[in-house]
C-alpha cells in the first residue's frame, strides 16, 4: 500500500513543482481557470463540460510533456545546436496543435451560448 501512496506522492510533487516553477504551465492553469468560470457563468451542459475539461487537460498534458522535453535537452546538451532547438520546436509545435484544437472546442461549446 505504501508504493502505492507514493506514486500519488511523486505524482502531485510533479504537478506542484510544474505549476509553481513554470511559467508557461501557470499561464495555461490560469487560462484553464477561466474557461471553467464561463462554463459555470454559461450553465454548460454535463456533455459541454466533458468537452471542456477533457480539452483543459490535454493542454495541460501537453505543456508538461513539453517542459520536460526542454528540460532535459538542457540537462544532456548545455550547447545551442540545430538539433536541440529542433526538438524543443516540435515540442512547443505540439503543444501549439492541442492549443488550436482546446481553442475550437471552447469556440463550439460557448459561441451558441452567446447568440
């Protein structure tokens, strides 16, 4: 049981060091933060909110993967080449993508909720 508990340690030590030492994490926690509050200003529906959290979380995900990825091109290269900043690119392009696609399904869910 004690193994067990610690994974769930490890886990929120993760999630606590990810939201108060990254600032790009903070920024889409915050942005997270605000659709939940028009979700609730909307009354949005069980299968609206499925939708919106399901989309907060991958942006969440997605940012996570994306500072480790940094991180750890920083950790095993401490020099600027092409092919570490091509990494790090392709992470944020990623990241980018679950944006957008966040983006349309918050668009779908409360621009009917506005007309």
């Amino acid at each position: 049981m004690n193994w067990f508990k610690g994974r769930f340690k490890y886990a929120f030590e993760g999630l606590f060091y990810a939201f108060t030492c990254d600032r790009s994490i903070r920024l889409q926690g915050i942005f997270g933060l605000i659709v939940i509050l028009f979700g609730f200003l909307f009354h949005c529906t069980l299968n609206e909110w499925i939708l919106l959290i399901g989309a907060i979380c991958m942006v969440w995900f997605s940012e996570i993967i994306n500072s480790c990825i940094e991180r750890c091109v920083d950790y095993i290269s401490l020099e600027h080449t092409d092919q570490a900043k091509h990494i790090k690119d392709m992470a944020a392009g990623a990241v980018f993508i679950i944006s957008i696609f966040a983006a349309i399904i918050g668009l779908y869910v409360f621009i009917p909720k506005l007309f």
